[in-house]
C-alpha cells in the first residue's frame, strides 16, 4: 500500500506554462521531501519542508506543507525543459526510513 | 567533496544467484539507507544503518540483507535472485538521524537485472 499518492502520474506541457503536482496521505508526517530524478541518477532533493502550512520558494518553484501535514503541493511557474524530470515526495515519520510517492513524470517541451 | 557512491553501476545476474552490493557515502555521514526503485512499486526502502547497527528494516523477504563497516561503507546482498528482484537498487546517506528532518543524498543506483 502506498501511503502517499502523487497526481498527476504524468504530465506534458510547453515551455513557459505553470503546473502543480500533488502529493497526498491520509497519514500524519513529521516532514515532507520532494526530490527530483533524472533518468539513470539517483534523487536530488529539491526542499524539505516540516511546519504544518509551510510554504518555501526555490526559484521558480514553490513547495507548500498542508496544515495537517498529510499532503504536500508543488507549484513550477514559467516551465523549463531543464525541469523534465520525475518528481517525488516522500514523507518521514520516526524510523529512519522515506516513504515515497509513485511521482509524477514531467516532460516539457520547447 | 564526493557524493555516494554506488558501485557497480549495472549488473546481470542468473535467477538463483546471489549478489552484492556497495556504497561509499560521503564522507562525514554515517547513516546509510538503502531503497528499492521498480517501475511498479516506485521507491521501497529496504533498510537503515547507522554506525554499522540496523536501525530499521523494511518490509523485504530475508533474502536482502545488509551490513554497514566501520568506515561507514555499506554493502547489501541478495540471495537466490529472483526476476523480480530485477531494479534500481538506491543508497542514500545523511549525517546520523538528520536526513529524516534535512533530507537524503542518494547515489546514482546499481541496475541489476536478473535473467
């Protein structure tokens, strides 16, 4: 079972467009991590965020913490086909160990 | 400063064999964690090694195992592949508990496909 669901599986826009991506639980996190995958690498991380209603800026990205910490939203403004990639959230609780979202696989075109 | 590094790269193995695994993390970390990346399933983690003691285990059959070394390198095996087992196979180290609250850096993965 997979704790936290991302939507959209996939998405295919243009350069220049917006976008958010979702990620959601029906489980209670401690802090929430996006990464971002190329393919062939590892995952990069992209922003941890922990306080409920959190909201951080990364250059044309915005990563938002729900107020009950259980989802997570990421807003790209102004795409870029340097942003295609496969974008994860993963969520930790005590234990040392993510859990992950399935991602949500961007591609933008030019 | 080097990041994780995973070792080999890729890897083709029989069903039946076994197999293992490296990661060097960077230098300093001492947790090491190791995840599990199929199409499937997506990312499953596998198991966490803080100064060569498992702190924790996923939910894998017996068959995956691990070990971490004084010097912090980490090695996971894998004991009569199956094709299913055929994935990335993840490391990621963070600075003890850290990586929970600041975040993981992970290594590039081993491919391993079981034929």
């Amino acid at each position: 079972t997979q704790l936290l669901e991302q939507s959209p599986q996939f998405l295919s826009i243009q350069e220049g467009e917006n976008l958010t991506v979702y990620c959601n639980s029906s489980s209670v996190f401690s802090s929430l991590q996006w990464y971002r995958q190329e393919p062939g690498e590892g995952p990069v991380l992209l922003v941890t965020v922990v306080t409920g209603g959190e909201v951080k800026k990364l250059k044309r990205l915005t990563f938002q913490f729900g107020d009950a910490r259980k989802d997570s939203s990421l807003h790209i403004t102004a795409a870029q086909p340097g942003d295609t990639g496969l974008y994860l959230c993963a969520g930790a609780n005590s234990g040392y160990a993510l859990n992950f979202g399935k991602g949500t696989s961007l591609l933008v075109t030019p | 400063k080097a990041g994780v590094t995973q070792t080999p790269r890729y890897l083709i193995k029989t069903r039946g064999q076994q197999v293992t695994l490296s990661c060097s993390p960077i230098s300093g970390h001492r947790s090491v964690s190791w995840y599990q990346q199929t199409p499937g399933q997506g990312l499953q983690f596998l198991f966490e090694y803080f100064s060569e003691t498992q702190r924790n285990k996923g939910n894998f059959p017996g068959r995956f195992s691990g070990r971490q070394f004084s010097n912090s390198r980490s090695e996971m095996n894998v004991s009569t592949l199956e094709l299913g087992d055929s994935a990335l196979y993840l490391c990621a180290s963070s600075l003890g508990g850290t990586g929970i609250r600041y975040g993981y850096t992970f290594g590039s993965g081993t491919r391993l496909t079981v034929v």
